[in-house]
C-alpha cells in the first residue's frame, strides 16, 4: 500500500507539471499490476521458463528481421503518425496506427496464455489542437520477488513534417522512431513467453515530436 501511495503522489506531481489531466490504463487489469495490486500466480505460465541463458539465446534467434520488416512496412501505409492526425480512420493517421499496435500486443498475449495485458494509456493534454491521446502498452506481470517493480521498455510511435502539428503530410518516420517502436513489438512477442523477476511495460508513446508530452505521462 505504500509503494501504490508513493507512485499515486509522485504521478500526480509530474502530471500537474506537464498539464495532463485525466490519466488512466483503459484496461483495469492492467492498471492494478502497475500499481502492485496483484498475485503473480495468476499469470504464471503452465510451463515457467526463466533461465536468464536461455532467455538471452532466444532474444538473440527467436527476433525475426522478417518480423521488424513486416511491422515498419505496415506503420509506412500509415502514411502519417503525427499526434495530432486522424484518429477515426482505419487506414491512416495515429489512430489506425496505435488499434494496430493494440491488436499486435493482444495476438501476442493469446499466444502466451493471456499473460501479455494490453491497454492503452489515457490522458488528456492540448497537444496540436487535439486534447485526448493515448499511449499503447502491454504489461507482462512479473513472478519473482520484485514482481511489483518495473522494467520499461518505450519507444515513440509518433512521427512528423517540418511543420510539427501537420497531420496531412507523408511522414513515414521509419527511422524516428518506426525502427524504435517496431523493437517494442518484438520484443513484446519474444519475451511474452518467458517469465521475468520483474514486470515489464512494452509502451508506444504519442506526443514525443511535440516534447516528449507522451513519456511524461
């Protein structure tokens, strides 16, 4: 209870900094793993695996170049990434791009058990006109002592043109950050089917063209 007031206080010390308001896990399950609130024996696989050798030989054969290039072509059709684009459309703009994020993580935690706990981190912040936005996560609970403790592993799907809040131009952004954000989702595939000592968050950041707004949230 400690630790969940201790983050509950220095959240709230970093959102008023930033003028975010309203954050929140859409999924609630989620939410209670980062704040601790959970028993690791409810996501321990039916067969653990958590060798620290065999986890690395897998992170160093089991990540597909085939993979990482299937994930950057399908963010290029995307056309334009940018915080402050299309959120309705099935086939371009940040809103396309983060559902597809979303369903990657969850195909992902079918494969393993279930065990992979997507959701999107909600706030709100005027950000290039737009006030709501979203970052993509997926949680894999931890099943050691420091379960409720926490390894980040973040990049930014948000891309840009010269002008920041352009939301109509082709901005691919595969080096920055689609190169980045691709890693997330493979090593969320990866290492989904291991067990960890620690949780580990797989988060695609919105708003980081326009000053890092999504980390900070």
């Amino acid at each position: 209870m400690k630790r969940s007031i201790l983050i509950l206080t220095l959240l709230g010390v970093a959102w008023g900094a930033y003028g975010q308001s309203n954050i929140f896990f859409t999924n609630p399950e989620a939410e209670a793993v980062v704040f601790g609130l959970f028993d690791p024996a409810d996501y321990a696989p039916s067969v653990v695996i958590d060798d620290p050798v065999v986890i690395a030989n897998a992170l160093i054969d089991d990540l597909s170049p085939d993979s990482l290039h299937a994930y950057l072509v399908q963010m290029s059709a995307f056309g334009n990434r940018n915080t402050g684009s299309d959120t309705t459309s099935t086939t371009f703009g940040m809103g396309a791009a983060r559902r597809w994020a979303y369903d990657k993580f969850e195909s992902f935690s079918m494969q393993n058990e279930g065990r992979l706990l997507p959701g999107y981190l909600q706030f709100d912040q005027v950000i290039c006109g737009m006030g709501q936005h979203r970052n993509v996560v997926a949680i894999l609970p931890g099943q050691g002592p420091q379960y409720d403790e926490f390894v980040l592993v973040e990049a930014h799907l948000d891309s840009r043109c010269e002008d920041g809040c352009d939301g109509d131009c082709m901005a691919h952004g595969m080096e920055d950050n689609g190169s980045g954000s691709a890693l997330v989702l493979e090593l969320a595939r990866v290492m989904s089917q291991f067990s960890f000592n620690r949780s580990i968050v797989f988060m695609l950041t919105t708003g980081e063209e326009q000053g890092l707004r999504g980390a900070n949230a």
